[in-house]
C-alpha cells in the first residue's frame, strides 16, 4: 500500500480537527461532534506544515465524504460530524483516495488476471482485507490516545 501525500495529511489534518473538538465547551462529552473549538484552514495548514491551496481541495473532499462540515464566516471553520471514536483511518483514506489498494491504477477487486497468473487476484484482495483489517479498526480517538495497532 502506497500512502500519498495527500492520505497523510488528510489524517493529519483530520487528527488536529478532532483534538481541538476534544476541547467541548457545550457540556457534552469531549470529542463529540458540534462540540469544540472551529478550525480554520489556514490554522490546520500551519499546524500541519501543510500547503494551504492543497489542504483545501483536501478539506472539500473529506466534507464531501460527510467526514467534516464546515461554517462560513470570521468565525467559521471545520469540525467533524462524528465523534473521533466513529471515525475510522479507513474512512480517511477511501475519501481522498478511493479504493485502499489498487493494481495498475484499478481497485484489486476489479483485477482481472488469466492463465498462470490467475492465483494473483486472491494475493491482492488478500492483501487489500488485510489492510482494511487495521485502518477500518483504527480510529482517531485510537490514534489521539496513542492506542495505534501495533506492527
């Protein structure tokens, strides 16, 4: 599995979005969602060492995937819309990069091989449950916890 760029710091911005929703203010439990402080963009890309003009196109699909929602205005931001506990790395990954694993550029369910080579499909969706294995039971309040799977 080959982990972009942008897989990286959609997790990484997705973590500060969620530690600063660990700071409720609403008398709810810490890191549910609409609880918290907003983060704004440009505070998550300087956080984050982030380039601003990507992290946007970052934050519209993690929004699109229903991951984060967003509040316009001077005191606007992101904030998740599930509480850090319901939101898995999977998640993450799938929405900013599709499929977990591919195979020449397709998802490796869709792998088609013949002949000799036929056995290989099974590797790969092996290979692809075996990664959704961890990163769909890792969530982030697992990994603000610092309770990761181990190696």
């Amino acid at each position: 599995m080959y982990i972009s760029a942008r897989a990286d710091y959609a997790l990484r911005a997705m973590l500060a979005v969620a530690d600063a929703g660990t700071a409720d203010s609403s008398g709810g439990p810490a890191g549910s969602s609409g609880g918290g402080e907003l983060v704004k963009a440009a505070s998550l890309a300087e956080s984050q060492d982030i380039p601003l003009s990507f992290l946007q196109g970052i934050l519209l699909d993690l929004r699109r995937a229903g991951l984060l929602h967003s509040h316009r205005g001077n005191e606007g931001g992101y904030a998740l819309t599930r509480p850090p506990a319901e939101i898995s790395v999977g998640d993450v990954l799938r929405a900013v990069g599709g499929a977990l694993t591919s195979v020449r550029g397709v998802p490796a369910d869709r792998a088609g091989y013949h002949g000799i080579a036929t056995g290989l499909r099974d590797v790969w969706l092996a290979v692809d449950g075996a990664i959704a294995l961890v990163v769909d039971r890792t969530t982030l309040a697992d990994l603000l916890a610092d309770r990761a799977p181990a190696p």
